[in-house]
C-alpha cells in the first residue's frame, strides 16, 4: 500500500487557482520579453515613410449587389 497525501478540497482549489496564476504570469512574462525585442528591432532598424498614392481612385466593393 502507497502512502497518499490528502488534499482538503480547498487546499486543492487554492493549489490549483496559484499554479494558474503562475502559468498566466508565465505567458506574461514571455510576451513581454517578445514584445521588447520587437521594440529594439524596429529601433534598430532604419525609419522608412511609407508612400501614399493619392492619385489612384477607390474602386467599387464586389460585395455590394448592384443598386437598379
């Protein structure tokens, strides 16, 4: 016979609801490491302007069924 450890059912919950709460801070703390590298990449790369063409005309949706 094994030796069992017993968990009061809110001893458990609590278990449960900290290593939530530790995966949650986890999945933070990975995106904002992602984030901050994404920042020093575009910091380190050159500023480009993006070109607007104001020229060109806006063509009619497809989606919008004919008006008679």
């Amino acid at each position: 016979m094994t030796n069992r450890v017993t968990y009061a059912p809110q001893d458990f919950q609590k278990m449960c609801k900290q290593a939530e709460r530790d995966h949650e801070t986890k999945k933070l703390v990975l995106l904002m490491e992602r984030v901050k590298r994404q920042i020093a990449a575009r910091q380190s790369q050159p500023e480009e302007v993006p070109v607007i063409n104001t020229s060109a005309t806006r063509l009619p949706s497809r989606s919008v069924p004919l008006e008679r």
